[in-house]
C-alpha cells in the first residue's frame, strides 16, 4: 500500500508541475484571442483527451514534459485548391459552419461543388462553382474543416500566434516559466507552515524518524517521543551528547525514559554495529524542535529559500558546463526515482522537493536553447529590435533541431538511468 501511494504522489507531483507552467501559456494565449488547439501533458500517442471548448486536453504516454499548441506555429491547414471538390455545411446564420474534404457522398444536407478560391484567414469567404453557378459563401470564424475522422477548427489570421504583438506572444511564451517561479514561492511557503521555524535555543530532544529493522523500532519508539533520560542521565536537549552514550553502549543494554504525550514510557534496548559505521546505533534521528511561522516569516522565508535555490541551480549549470559527464545528467526516470525515495520520508520532504523542482523547471525553460521557451523569447527580442520577425522557417528550423536534440539527449540519459537503476 505504501508503494502504491509513493508511485501516486510522484506522478501526482510532475503532473501538477507540467500542468501549471502549460497553464501558463495556456491562459495567457487566451486572454490574447489566440486560438489554442491543444493542451497536451507528455508527448508521443494519447492515452486519454477530450475536448473543451477550442482546445482538446490529452495526457500522453511519454512524460518528458508538455506543450500548449497554438495556432500559427506550425503548419496545420490542409490547403484547399482551386478546382478541388468539397462539401461544405451552413449554420443558421448561412455562414458556412463545416468543410468537407472528402466522403462526399456520405455527407448530408450539404452545399456540393469545386472551390474557386479559397480565403480561410482573412476575407473568411469560400467561392464556390455549384453545377455552373458561382456563389461566394461567408465562413464562420470557428468553422470546421473536416477530412476523415479528423476536425480542424480554421484560423482566421487574428487567431493566430504570429498575429499578436511582440508584447502578447512574450507574455505567452515566459508565462509558463513564471507560473513554475510562482508555484515553487507557494510551495515552500507551504512547507515552512509544515515544518515551522527552528527554534534556536531547545530544551529537549524529540525522535524524528525511526528505522525499520533497527533496536529503536524493535523497542517501540515512535516518532515524536520525547527522550527524557538513559540509563538514568538527564539528557535534556544534547542530541550529540545522546549520540556519543549511544555509540559508547554498543552490544549493551541500555534504559530509557520517554514521555510520549501524557504518558511516561521505559524501554530497554541494545545498539549495535552498522556496516560501515563506528560505534553502536539505534536507528533514530531527532527532530528539530520548531514553532509555526507567522505570515511575515512565511513570506520572507519562502523568498529566501527562492533565492538560495535559484544560486544552487546557476552554480550546478556551470559545473555541468565545466566539467561535463554524462553520469551527472538525470533523465525523467533518474527523477522519478529519487522523487520516490524522497516520497517515502513524508509529505514535508515531498513538498519541498516539489518546490525544487518547479524553481528548476522555469529557470531550465528560460535558457536560450533551441525549442524551449528562453529561445522563442530571444527570437522574439530580435524581432523587436531589428522591426520584423526572423524567417518562420528558419525559426521553426531551429526550434525542430533543438527539439530532436533534447529528444535524443533525454533517450540517452534514460537509457543510462535504467542501468544505474539495474547495476545499482
């Protein structure tokens, strides 16, 4: 049952970190009148999706992150040419509503003819040849193209990515970083009210975590036990001076004294060796004495550790950078493992790991490389400088090579996290 709750809560965790910085674009692409045609969390064949409004939401099977598609960005329409037959469908207000591509016959209650000319992003107007007469249909801005089993909704130009200003697409594309920077804030604001402020001068020792396995579970210790005494000797709030008696009382019997609650509890118990490890252990760690944190304490706390977490990162780019191994880089499978063995320490631990790795995540997401957001942001720095946009397609050039890079690098570093898990 444990196990099945570990595995929940770590796909729970990057589910809800990929799901936030996706939001990000997500909403801030909306609120611009860009028409979003997918919401997607992982990539490669959908496991599940339904569809919402304009935008089809899909969970995918490889969970290597997300992406919020936006029409514009790529080339999406099937082109309808002159001469083509195709059937299309009008609403109530006689504006064409549905574009058949092909199954022509199939389709009823239709207009049947050849396009003459076809304008789908600005004029929104189908002129169409109906057994030699020609008429010029209006199209809905939300009309539907449909070829097979796929429907596409059409975009005029206004809907589309490259529409917007520089100013709306930046804000687009940096929301999803800032809504990671946002959520780390919340959740080491949250872990501080878990855990408290330390409190600098403490007059007791209280048990932490207790060891499967080892003389203090097989004695009954529990967390949160309060050590009184051992052997008769006060210990107050010396932890070490309890370490030190303990690895001094290695193959002895030793008694202590604890106050659990209102009760006084006596034990006795042996320590004994650890591979590795001198003197005797009893398989306990302390836990620090705290008191809740106010709401300044929990705002200025919060925002220190954004900033000693944000140094971490910079500093661990540049020894990547410096000292280069493959070793050192953790693929998805090398995360989720560790986040599962942070998992099983307890919510507090997991909260803060969370909080980690959302601050890591939208400070990845800014550098300039090609396909993540920092490169489409420095892309569009050019554009405001120099008053026109880069090539589309040399842009999309590079986006689709540093894409397959990072695909390759993260198949890689997978593969080597397999093994590291296998050879141990």
């Amino acid at each position: 049952m444990e196990m099945v709750q570990v595995v929940f809560l770590t796909v729970l965790m990057f589910f809800v970190l990929v799901t936030v910085h996706e939001w990000g674009h997500y909403y801030f692409a909306k609120r611009a009148g860009i028409l979003v045609r997918e919401f997607a969390i992982g990539f490669g064949p959908k496991l599940f999706s339904y569809k919402h409004g304009e935008t089809q939401f899909t969970l995918r099977l490889l969970p290597f992150g997300g992406y919020a598609r936006m029409a514009g960005e790529d080339p999406e329409m099937i082109e309808i040419g002159p001469g083509q037959t195709i059937a299309i469908r009008l609403g109530q207000d006689n504006k064409v509503k549905n574009i058949y591509l092909d199954a022509l016959d199939t389709r009823r209650n239709v207009i049947r003819g050849e396009a003459q000319h076809t304008d789908l992003e600005n004029a929104l107007q189908i002129r169409l040849d109906v057994d030699g007469e020609v008429t010029t249909y209006e199209v809905h801005p939300q009309a539907m193209m449909i070829s097979g089993s796929q429907q596409t909704q059409i975009a005029p130009k206004n809907r589309q990515f490259g529409s917007k200003t520089v100013g709306q697409r930046s804000l687009a594309i940096v929301a999803g970083p800032v809504m990671n920077f946002l959520l780390a804030f919340v959740l080491f604001a949250i872990h501080l009210q878990m855990v408290g402020i330390p409190i600098e001068n403490p007059t007791y020792v209280k048990i932490g975590e207790v060891s499967k396995g080892m003389p203090a579970e097989e004695a009954g210790l529990q967390k949160g036990d309060i050590v009184e005494s051992i052997n008769g000797e006060q210990i107050g709030a010396d932890y070490k001076g309890m370490v030190a008696l303990i690895a001094a009382s290695k193959g002895k019997e030793m008694k202590w004294v604890l106050q659990r609650g209102d009760q006084t509890i006596n034990v006795t118990l042996i320590p004994r060796s650890m591979e590795g490890e001198e003197g005797g252990k009893v398989g306990i760690t302390s836990e620090l004495q705290s008191r809740k944190a106010g709401i300044g304490e929990t705002f200025t706390g919060a925002g220190k550790e954004m900033g000693n977490w944000t140094k971490t990162i910079f500093i661990s780019f540049k020894q990547l950078i410096n000292q280069f191994n493959m070793d050192d880089i953790g693929g998805p499978v090398r995360t989720f493992h560790m986040t599962g063995q942070i998992a099983k320490q307890g919510i507090e631990y997991l909260t803060y790991w969370a909080a980690i790795l959302s601050l890591y995540l939208g400070i990845f997401n800014l550098l300039p490389v090609p396909a993540l957001d920092g490169s489409r942001l420095a892309f569009l720095g050019v554009e405001a400088l120099r008053g026109k946009p880069v090539d589309p397609s040399r842009e999309g050039m590079v986006h689709f090579v540093g894409f397959a890079l990072i695909f390759l690098l993260m198949l890689v570093v997978t593969y080597n996290d397999i093994l590291r898990l296998i050879t141990g």
